[in-house]
C-alpha cells in the first residue's frame, strides 16, 4: 500500500475572520486575556483579514513594519494600534 502523503497547514486565524461581527468577537476575547503580545497578535490577523496592505496604506505604516509590530512578538506603540484600529473601522472603548 502506497504512503500517504500530507501536508502541514498552521491553522490562521485570519482564514476564518469573515465578518465585522467574527471580528469584533475575536479582539474583545483578545483584549479580555489582558496579554499585550496576544491582542497585537490578534490586531495582525485582522489586519491579514482585512489586506495588510491595504491597512498599510490607510495608516501611513510600512506593510512589513506592521507584520512585525503585530506579531506575537512584537510590541507596537500605542499610536500604532490606534492606527491600525481605525483604518479597520473600530473604536477602542472603555467601560465599567
């Protein structure tokens, strides 16, 4: 019997955020983990979701500055998620 041959497909959460309603789901989980590596993470699959070089165009930003600021391991500043927040059509908001 022949082996059969698979690939190794990382699941991306950017494959599945197909709606203004996945993704506004998507960040507020994020933002309730209260980790700042995991909501810029989230912020790069949306921008990914999204068109990151689209996103790029919208907020002045480099394309590959913002795959690395919003990576796991990246750390932007703040003006750069306010950015980025707005060019997707969202608002940050604080509640009690």
């Amino acid at each position: 019997m022949p082996k059969t041959k698979t690939t190794t497909r990382l699941w991306d959460a950017a494959r599945y955020l197909e709606s203004d309603e996945d993704i506004v789901s998507y960040l507020d989980a994020a933002l309730n983990e209260d980790d700042p590596a995991l909501l810029a993470a989230a912020l790069g699959d949306v921008a990914r979701a999204k068109g990151m070089t689209d996103i790029a165009r919208e907020t002045g930003l480099g394309r590959e500055s913002l795959y690395k600021a919003l990576s796991s391991e990246g750390n932007p500043e703040f003006g750069t998620v306010q950015k980025v927040v707005r060019s997707l059509g969202l608002k940050l908001c604080v509640t009690s």
